[in-house]
C-alpha cells in the first residue's frame, strides 16, 4: 500500500531466467503504489527482459528509456493493468527479442496507457501484442514509435469494448512479416481511432481488422 519502487541504470545481461521480475508473491504493484523502470540494459537474458505482474487498485507504472534486446522469450511481459491505475511505456528499444518486444494482458476498468516513442524491431513475433482487452471505460493510446521487421505483426491486439478507447496515431509499421496492424473488434460501445500511419512493405495486410467497426484513416500502402 502507498510504495514507491524504482530501478534505473542497471545492466542485467546474461542471467538465466529474467532481467527484472516484479513477480505475483508481491501481488506486483497494487493499491495506490507506483514503479518506475528506467534507463536499464535489460539484454541476452534466458527468458524474459522485464517480467511486471499486475497493476492494480489506483496504482501507477512508467516503463522509460531502457534497452531490452536478445532475450530468450519477452522483451517485455507484463500481466493486467485493473482498476484505475495506469502504465505507460516510453522511449525503449525493444529488438531481436525471440517472441515479442512487448507482451500485455490487458487495460480493464477505468485504466489509461501511452506507448509512445519506442522502437520495436526484429522480434520473432509481433512487436506489439495485447491479448486481452481494452475495457471499461479504459484508454490506450499507440503514438509515434516504429515497429519494423518483426515475425508477426506489428501491432496486435484482441478487443476494444464496453465503453473503451484505442488510438493508433503516427506510427511507423514497415517489413512486418504477417501485416502492419490487426484487431479482432471494436464493439460493445467502445471507440477507436487508427490515424496518420505509415505501413508499408508488409508481408501480409497493412490493417486487418476481423469484426466490429471502426473509423480510420492511414496510409497503408505497398502491401502485397
């Protein structure tokens, strides 16, 4: 309750499971508490760069300026953001990470995120992947990095839904493997905005977006 948690400056390279782990036997960062992961060397570890479990009960995270590459799973895995907190994740290079440079649950009950300025490139799989939802009068706002040459996708994610809201603004979505953007739906009330990209050379689609609707306006040629 009420903690303060920050790691910054580190270099954690070579060990065998994780880089960072702010793991479950803490109940990872809850009621009104807040961590700050900054300016760390998070590279060549055996599983994951920066593994975070929940972050729950008004509670806040910043995820800034860190290098997370060559890792042996996740640059970046991080479990459920709940419940008014928020958690954003700035200025970080994410690459040659053997699945995804970040991995998110989801941003469930009234919660708010900004992925802003980070380059995610040549991971195994997708770049970006949330496989939950964007829920509940919660807000995610995707602005301004570059996802390039990765596995799957550059940008992934399951729902917007149940009054929530995704943007998905200026971004760069280049030599993608499967496609630049894909998202199952918008629906349920929900709002989402995909505006000013550039997605190009993509092995597959530059924006698939299986069901729902959605307004857009994105430049999302050259793909084959």
């Amino acid at each position: 309750y009420f903690s303060t948690l920050t790691i910054s400056e580190n270099v954690c390279t070579g060990n065998g499971n994780y880089g960072v782990y702010i793991g479950p036997d803490g109940g990872g960062v809850h009621y009104h508490s807040s961590a700050s992961i900054l300016h760390n060397e998070l590279t060549n570890n055996g599983e994951v760069g920066l593994y975070w479990d929940d972050t729950f009960g008004n509670s806040h995270g910043l995820i800034q300026g860190n290098t997370v590459t060559g890792n042996g799973t996740y640059g970046i895995f991080l479990q459920a953001v709940e419940h008014g907190s928020s958690l954003d994740i700035l200025d970080n290079v994410l690459s040659d990470n053997e699945v995804n440079g970040v991995y998110i649950d989801g941003y469930e009950d009234g919660c708010e995120g900004l992925i802003q300025g980070n380059t995610i490139e040549r991971n195994g799989e997708d770049g970006f992947y949330m496989c939950g939802d964007v829920n509940d009068g919660s807000r995610l706002t995707v602005w301004d990095n570059s996802m390039v040459e990765n596995g799957g996708f550059g940008f992934r994610m399951d729902d917007a839904q149940c009054g929530g809201y995704l943007a998905v603004s200026d971004n760069e979505f280049v030599d993608n493997e499967s496609g630049g953007i894909r998202l199952y739906q918008v629906g349920d009330g929900a709002e989402g905005l995909i505006d000013g990209n550039s997605i190009t050379g993509n092995g597959g689609y530059g924006i698939y977006i299986s069901s729902g609707c959605l307004l857009y306006t994105s430049d999302a040629a050259d793909e084959e």
